[in-house]
C-alpha cells in the first residue's frame, strides 16, 4: 500500500468499504485512465485520428465515441483537439451521460456544467436538435464552459451563470432530463487528484447539505415523467446513496419514483425496500413505485453487458408494485414514463 496515505483516510474508507477495501486500495497504485471522446458534429478519418497517437480501444459503457487513451499520448496538444474533433474525458466520466440517454429533440438542464464535459456529451446525444442549457454558477468557470461549448461547435445550447434556485422562476418544469454532477469531496477520482486524500473531516462536513439543496432544487425543473440523473466523483456513501435516498423521500409526495436499485458485488441486481437492499437473482423483478398504486407504466431496461436499450415495455401497476420480466440477469431499469 502507498506509504503516504493518511492513516485517517485508510481507516475512512476500510470503514465503508469492509472486505472491498483492497481492491479498493490496490486501484489506487495504478496509473489513472485517460480517454477522449469523438465529436460527431466534427467528423475525423481513422486516418487522422490514427496520426494523434495512443489513441486506443473504445470505452465499453460509451463505445460508439470514447476511446482509452495512452497515458503518453500528446492528443492535447494536436490542432484536431483545439478544432473541437474530440473532447479529452476521463472515461469513467462518460458514465452519466451514457445512462441519462438524451435523445434529439429533448429539453435538457446541465445544472452544474463546466468544464463541460457532459454538456458537450449531451450535445453529441441531441445532434443540434431540442435545447442544451449549461448551467455554471461560478463564472470564472462558466467562461470556460462557453469555450468548450463553443470549440465542440454545438449549435443549440446556451450557457447561463447562475445559482441553481435562480433558475426556478425562469424556467419551471421545462426539461425533459436533468444532470447534477454535483461538487464534492472527489474521492473517486485520487489518482488524477492525489491531494484529495489529505482532505480534513471538517472540511467535507458541509458537502452533503449542498448537494442535497442542488438536488432537491433540480427535481423542480423535471417534466412529469422526465429524467434526473444525479453523478459525483466520489466514492463517499453519504454523498451519493444516502443523501439521494433521502432526497427521494422528501420528493415523493410531488413526484413517482421507482426505488432506487443497484448491482451488488455478485452482479445480482439488487432492490431497495424500507432502505435495505435485497437481492433478486430471479428473472422476474418485483419493483415498489409506491404511486400510482394502479395504471401501466413503460420502463427502459438497459443490458449491463453489451448497452442495447429496449424501450417502451409497458407494465402494469397493481398496488403500487410492477413486475418486470428482465430480458437477462444484467440488466437495470434506466428510467420509466408515467402514462
């Protein structure tokens, strides 16, 4: 193990991490991945992006643009990149996007944008149809936002500085999906930030409070049936699963929720009833939506395995429970649409 961890972040995450903490640990003695992703507005021959050098297989949760890149590639520093031919993004990073899935024509809020890395992932998604607004309340920051925005060429987004609750009275329930890549303490991404270990207690005390006002915020801009999709770069349970769950339950009296479920580390998909994860290795996946109680709902379910979406699969609701019959094992409710 790396000699200079601090024995206070050691203790921290073996504490949440239990018999993961290893692996955990182990990760963090590798060198940090490095990715880029292709823009579809602007493209480039195999050729070309052959002469960049180091760039490398696809990135299999965003296989069609993002590609590994070689930690000595100089792809940063070739005009392809200054022309907005390909973005650089850590591939982890192209995560959220990818399952918030926007389609052309949609409606879509990136609450806290810059760089604007998902932005501009949103925009490839939209392919210059519906509305992209990037939001960065610092504007320092939302300056190289409207950059970056500008290089990729993205023709119908539009950049805004401003605090999330400011957005309310102008906008209402307007998106069809929302992003918050909310700010936080970072300790998913130590090997790129290595400082990031050295943070004090004190210092983070406050960060699930912010979240959870920009979360519960954003929520108030999602159409009925619209996405919104919450990401950090940590790894800090009460900074994405707790605080999200509670965030759910101060919402579900305004908006229908399907439980938060996830994979445990078997790959059996895993369900949240009275906040205790159960797995569930059958076929047919028993979801509590808690409202409606009756009615018929359309899940998109997504195959862990190889990403083919299978859309529109309508349900019925029968006391506020849905059976789902899951296409394989691997897969995950994305999101559903109320009818």
């Amino acid at each position: 193990m790396n000699p200079a961890l601090p024995p206070a972040f050691v203790s921290r995450m073996r504490a949440q991490l239990g018999e993961e903490a290893d692996a955990y640990f182990a990760v963090l003695e590798m060198p940090c991945l490095r990715g880029l992703r292709l823009n579809p507005q602007k493209p480039v021959s195999d050729a070309a992006l052959e002469a960049v050098g180091g760039v490398e297989e696809p990135v299999p949760w965003y296989p069609a643009l993002g590609r590994y890149l070689h930690n000595d590639s100089p792809a940063g520093a070739d005009p392809l990149h200054e022309a907005g031919a390909y973005y650089l993004q850590e591939p982890s990073a192209m995560a959220p996007v990818s399952v918030l899935s926007p389609r052309p024509g949609e409606c879509v809020l990136d609450l806290c944008a810059a760089p604007g890395g998902k932005s501009t992932q949103i925009a490839a998604a939209l392919a210059g149809e519906g509305l992209l607004v990037s939001n960065e309340p610092v504007p320092s920051r939302a300056k190289i936002l409207s950059r970056n925005i500008e290089r990729m060429g993205v023709p119908n987004a539009l950049v805004v500085s401003a605090q999330p609750e400011a957005l309310a009275a102008r906008w209402g329930v307007l998106f069809d999906a929302v992003l918050v890549d909310a700010p936080c303490s970072g300790f998913g991404i130590i090997r790129k930030k290595p400082d990031v270990r050295y943070k004090k207690p004190d210092d983070l005390f406050a960060l699930p409070v912010i979240q959870r006002a920009i979360l519960d915020n954003a929520a108030r801009y999602v159409r009925p049936g619209g996405v919104l999709l919450y990401s950090t770069c940590t790894v800090l349970r009460r900074e994405n699963e707790e605080l999200r769950i509670g965030s759910l339950k101060m919402l579900e009296n305004d908006y229908n929720f399907i439980s938060y479920g996830r994979f445990n580390r078997k790959g059996q998909c895993a369900i949240l009833i009275n906040n205790n994860y159960h797995p569930i290795t059958k076929e047919i996946h028993v979801w509590e939506i808690g409202t409606p109680k009756t009615g018929k709902m359309k899940v998109i379910l997504q195959s862990r395995d190889d990403g083919y979406c299978m859309e529109g699969a309508e349900y019925e609701i029968r006391a506020g429970k849905v059976l789902i019959e899951m296409p394989q094992t691997s897969a995950t409710i994305l999101k559903y649409v109320e009818e």
